[in-house]
C-alpha cells in the first residue's frame, strides 16, 4: 500500500496523512 | 542585373524595404503593401542570390502581389514562396514560436551569409537557454526576497501576490527540492515576524504546501518536522492570535492521522 500510494501523484492529502501517520520516520529530515 | 552585383540582400521593416541602411521601397497601404505583407507573415530578411532569372523575379511578384485572405492559414506569403521552390531567393523567417526576434534557420535552409547585430543579440537569447537561466533565477530571486524580508523583520515590505506565487510555484518543483529546506528555514522567520494580512497568510499557506510537497516525496520525517515546527511557531509567545489560529489550522489539516482501522 505505501509503494501504490508513493508512487500515486493523485494520492489526496488524506491519503498521504495516513501514511505518514505509518511510516513517520521514513525520509530524512531537513 | 542581380546576377551581376551578387548577392543582395533587403531587411523587412513594417513597410518599407533597406537595403544596407537606405530605405529602398516603402508602401503604408495596408493590402497591397509588399513589405507589410511580407512583415505580416514574418518575413525579416528576403536575400537575392546571384544567378536569379527573370522567370524567378517574376513568379516573387506574382507571390508578393497577390491578394491574400488574411482569415486564411494556409494562405500566406511564406507558404506561396515555399510552394514555388525558389532557388535563387531566400527568406529569413522571424520564428512563430519564439516571442524573441530569431531568425529559424531550418526553414530556409541556408547557412548565415552575414551576421547582423540583430542576429548576434537573438543569438545571445536563445529560448531554450533562457528559460533555463530565468528558472535559475527566480529560485535565487524568491531566496533573496525571503532572506531580504528575514533580515529586516521590524519593517517587513509584504511580498506581492506574484512573488508569493513565485516562491509557491518554486515549492512545488521537484528540483527545488534541495533548497526547500533553506525555504522552510526563511518562510518560517518571516511568518513569525510579520504583521497579520493576506500576504503573511499566504505564506503560511506555502508552508503548507512545504508538508504536502515532502509527503508526497515520501519525506514523511521531514513533513512531520515542519508540521513540529510550524506548532511551535503557533505557541510562540507574542505572535498574533489571528497568526496562531491560522497555524493550528494548518497543521491540524495536515497533520498524520490513522485511518479508521481494526
């Protein structure tokens, strides 16, 4: 599901927020 | 005779003709012009070649004085000149497509016999090149501005709607990507040292748009940190209510948040 969503340009913002809210630490800070 | 003194070549200018610097034939009426013909359709250098017959001066004539439909786009006094296949005359078209003054070289096939001042600036502005270098530049004029505007906080100027658009549009660009640290660092000093009007609550909203540009980049860690940032900037003591509810809001419709699950 995270792969689909990243990969989704559409994905909604309540989308994204669902992720982030399962993978908080993925990326890096800047 | 052409075909005695060699090449002649003749610039198009609105509605009349040079010829080296002198004017060499004019003619303002509107239809029947033959440079204002010529310069309608683009027309910005007709060269003669040596060689050129009669049978070819009289077949341009007969292109250059025909009456053309002006609602037509296929006919025009290029299209007549290509279907005639000249040998012996050649044009220099100002290019459709390209707001500055370049000459399109493929169309007439013919490698430049001179070059002008006019070709040697148009040649310095290549499109292609030029948005490039424009690119480059707003992305260091929309730093600048917001350095600018974190440097003198006690008299900030309100950014104009159009550089807030600029920065907004920079934001959104994936290859702004490295410097949207840097404008999250600056936006964030000039949020918090602004006074409350459209503008400052435009920027806010870019840096909204800052936490959806990371998520969507998959820059979870980062998006939580300008959302992090961004409430802290809310409890910030001093800082306008109005300011402060505009942040909440913010980050409250962007902060993470689970989906209903078991």
């Amino acid at each position: 599901m995270k792969d689909v969503l990243i990969a989704n340009p559409d994905a909604n913002v309540e989308e994204l927020q669902a992720l982030v809210a399962y993978f908080p630490r993925r990326g890096s800070s800047n | 005779m052409p075909g005695e003194v060699g090449e002649i070549e003749l610039f198009v200018e609105r509605d009349h003709l040079t010829f080296g610097s002198e004017t060499v034939f004019q003619d303002d009426h509107p239809r029947r012009s033959i440079p204002i013909k010529l310069d309608r359709a683009g027309v910005r250098r007709v060269v003669f070649l040596p060689g050129i017959e009669r049978p070819e001066v009289l077949n341009l004539l007969d292109v250059l004085t025909t009456e053309l439909d002006e609602t037509s786009i296929e006919d025009d006094v290029v299209t007549l000149m290509w279907q005639k296949q000249f040998t012996h005359v050649k044009t220099f078209v100002l290019d459709e497509l390209s707001e500055n003054e370049r000459f399109d070289e493929s169309k007439v096939g013919l490698s430049d016999p001179g070059q002008t001042e006019r070709e040697a600036e148009s040649a310095a502005q290549e499109p292609w090149v030029a948005s490039e270098e424009q690119h480059r530049l707003d992305v260091e004029n929309a730093r600048r501005l917001a350095e600018e505007c974190a440097g003198t906080k006690s008299k900030l100027t309100p950014p104009t709607p159009e550089e807030v658009e600029s920065l907004r549009r920079e934001v959104e660009l994936q290859e702004t990507c490295d410097v949207s640290g840097e404008l999250a660092d600056v936006l964030f000093d000039v949020v918090a040292g602004s006074r409350e009007d459209a503008s400052s609550a435009n920027l806010r909203n870019v840096l909204g748009q800052l936490v959806v540009m990371r998520m969507r980049t998959a820059d979870f860690a980062g998006a939580n940190g300008l959302i992090q940032q961004m409430q802290d900037l809310a409890k910030k003591r001093g800082l306008d209510p109005a300011q402060a509810r505009h942040l909440g809001e913010l980050t409250g419709r962007y902060s993470p948040r689970s989906t209903s699950r078991k």
